[in-house]
C-alpha cells in the first residue's frame, strides 16, 4: 500500500509543476515525508508541521504564527487508500497545499490554491471531503452497522449516519445541504 501512495504522490507533485506549484523546492517550502495513519478513522488526512522558520513569524491576538515551516509530515488514512485513485489524489494534494508559505489552514491563499488546481486539473478541492459521496463513488457499500445512528434530514431526505450522538442533536442541528429540521431513523 505504501507503494501506491508513494505513485500517487510522485504523479501529484508532477501535475502540481504542470501549474507551476513546485513542491520540490526546499527553500520555499521545506521537506515533506508521506506515510499512511493507521489509527485515523473519520479524517481523510492531515499536515503535521514542524521546524517553523523564525523569519516568517507575525503576532495574531496574543498568538504567535509562523507563516512558513521546514518541515512537513503528511499522513493519508489507511481508509482512504481503498478509494478510487481520484480521491486519494485529491486528498494528497490537499494535504499538500497545507505545505506551501501561508497555507498552514484553510484561509485566502490556501482558497488561492485550490481554486487554480480545481480549473486547471479538475480536482475537487476543499475545506472538507463526504465520506458518503466518496464510498459510492469507488463503489463501496457504506457499513450501516458500523453505525449506530441514522439521521434524516425532513426536507431533503439526506441521510447521515452517525456513531454517537451528541445531547440534544435534532435540537441543535440541522441538515447541511438544506438546512432542514432533522430526525432518527
């Protein structure tokens, strides 16, 4: 498996130079190392930074920032391997992004980015994935006994699923695609 999400990643680095995003640059954006987390279940992946660059560091509130790191660590849920190679890409090179100077969230240049990437090779990148969406389309039968819970939206009829439930959840929240009251199934 290590095998192709080190393909994966080699193809994503190649077509992010295609937009002139070059990864490989160490100066700008430092090194990254790739692997896949074992224990993650809801993620798709995250960007682990260390080594801040001490010359890119800014005040926001009482907080001390850095805008630039040297060191990137990206880990890929093992899940999200079993998905179409589409997906996993995407998510890669979401992971990416978060490398580059000023992407360390999911602010203006990170929105930047991913706009450029999503025109120029018609990826799909944002803030968050759907797991649901995801699983049917690498067809993927989704396990509603590894869920406890299932939500419908009253409006849309979406369903979610759901491990546990928080106090009071048809009263605090609402559908997310309509904003529709919501009930258990």
């Amino acid at each position: 498996m290590d095998e192709k999400l080190n393909k994966l990643y080699i193809e994503c680095i190649e077509e992010l130079k295609k937009v002139n995003i070059n990864l490989l640059d160490q100066k700008t954006v430092g090194n990254i190392d790739i692997s896949i987390s074992k224990r993650a279940t809801k993620r798709y992946g995250c960007c682990i930074q260390e080594k801040p660059d001490e010359t890119s560091k800014y005040r926001e509130g009482r907080k001390l920032k850095y805008r630039k790191y040297h060191l990137h660590h990206i880990l890929i849920s093992k899940w999200v391997m079993s998905l179409n190679e589409n997906i996993i890409k995407n998510t890669i090179i979401h992971e990416l992004l978060h490398c580059l100077p000023d992407c360390n969230n999911h602010g203006e240049k990170f929105k930047y980015y991913s706009k450029i990437i999503n025109q120029e090779l018609g990826y799909n990148i944002s803030r968050l994935g759907n797991r649901e969406e995801d699983l049917k389309k690498s067809n993927i039968p989704i396990e509603e006994e590894y869920y406890k819970y299932k939500i419908r939206c009253k409006s849309c009829n979406h369903i979610y699923y759901r491990k546990r439930l928080a106090k009071n959840f048809i009263k605090k929240y609402y559908c997310g695609i309509c904003k529709g009251k919501l009930e258990i199934i």
